[in-house]
C-alpha cells in the first residue's frame, strides 16, 4: 500500500515499514520499534502501576503480545496506537488480578477512531503456533548475548507467559531468585535493545 492511500503520519508509515520487515524476522527492525517506544510505554505504565519493576515487566509483557500479533497489525490505524491500547489493556488486567479479580481482556478492541483492533482468542491454528515460534526465535535472536537461563527465564515470562510461581516451578528455582534474575534479565534486554538500535546507526 502507498503512504498517500494510507493516510498515515511519516513516522506511522515508517513504523509499518519496519513492521512489514519485522514480520519476516528482521532482528534489527524488531529492536527499532522497541527501541522507538519502548521509554514511553514504559513511563505510561509506571504511571499506571506506581512501581518501576512491574512498569518494566509490563513493558515487555506488552512488545510480547504485540509483536506475538504482530501479522495482525493493519495499517489503517498507526502501529503506536494498537501497541498503546495492548500495552494499557495488559496493565489494566494486571491492576484488577492483583486486586483479587481476574478479568479476560475481550479479543476487540477500538482505537481512538473507533476502528476495531483485533486480538485473537487463544485457541491458535497450526499457521499462528508457527508464527509464535517465529516471534520467540526473533526474541532469542535480539538477546543471543544473554546467558542461556536468562533467554529461558525471558521467553517464559514475556512470551510463554508464565507467572513468576509457574516459573520457579518449571525451572526448580526458589520464587526470590526467579524475581531477581528475571529483574537483571530485562535490564540487559533493555540495554541489548538500545545497542542493537545504535548499531544500525552506525
């Protein structure tokens, strides 16, 4: 599609150029959208939460669902928008299991246009188990210079989705250490992601 037929913002339409290169396993296009927005999602959320470790985690949980529905995307509305409304639905789902009340986010949601955003339910076909796949490999591809229990640590958390209990029960570990590793693992993810953007610079 052409930006002019698009109607979207040159930055909209550079998102959906990386986007469409994303898709295909582009590790460098995948950490410059991550990069792009990752500060303020993040700042978004903490004001949400009031707490930066859980600000983190949900910053990541939130690219995790985003780029696992990442060949849903469609360019009638700009890609911040549908990742803001992942990032701020994850949140609120969060904020009300804590509070005692579990709650499923239902698969349509509208943008401030009221267009539906679509997230599929989470009976996947054997296409979209591929695809998930293919989303955990570019993940892995982005933090290869982790240590290998950080990069497990990571795709069970963001893009598995376990809870901290189902990991320390996968893994045998203690819930304490499973928290803090997981707290020194997306402090290199953030970092691993923001030299992957410079790099492309340079």
């Amino acid at each position: 599609m052409e930006k002019q037929s698009l109607k979207l913002s040159d930055k909209a339409y550079q998102d959906y150029e990386l986007v469409k290169i994303a898709i295909k396993g582009d590790e460098k296009a995948f950490a410059r959208l991550l990069s792009r927005y990752k500060d303020s999602i993040y700042f978004m959320l903490l004001k949400m939460v009031n707490n930066r470790s859980d600000a983190e985690d949900l910053t990541l949980e939130a690219f995790g669902k985003a780029f696992r529905n990442l060949h849903q995307y469609s360019p009638t509305f700009a890609f911040s928008t549908w990742l803001f409304k992942i990032a701020s639905n994850n949140c609120i789902d969060f904020l009300r299991k804590k509070k005692g009340v579990t709650i499923s986010i239902d698969g349509s949601e509208q943008n401030e246009n009221g267009e539906q955003i679509k997230l599929k339910s989470k009976e996947l076909n054997p296409e979209e188990k591929l695809i998930r796949m293919q989303k955990a490999i570019l993940l892995r591809k982005v933090v290869r210079r982790l240590k290998p229990r950080y990069q497990v640590l990571v795709e069970l958390r963001y893009f598995r989705e376990f809870s901290y209990e189902e990991i320390a029960k996968e893994l045998n570990l203690p819930l304490g250490t499973v928290k803090a590793q997981l707290f020194r693992a997306r402090g290199m993810l953030f970092k691993l992601i923001e030299s992957t953007e410079i790099n492309e610079h340079d």
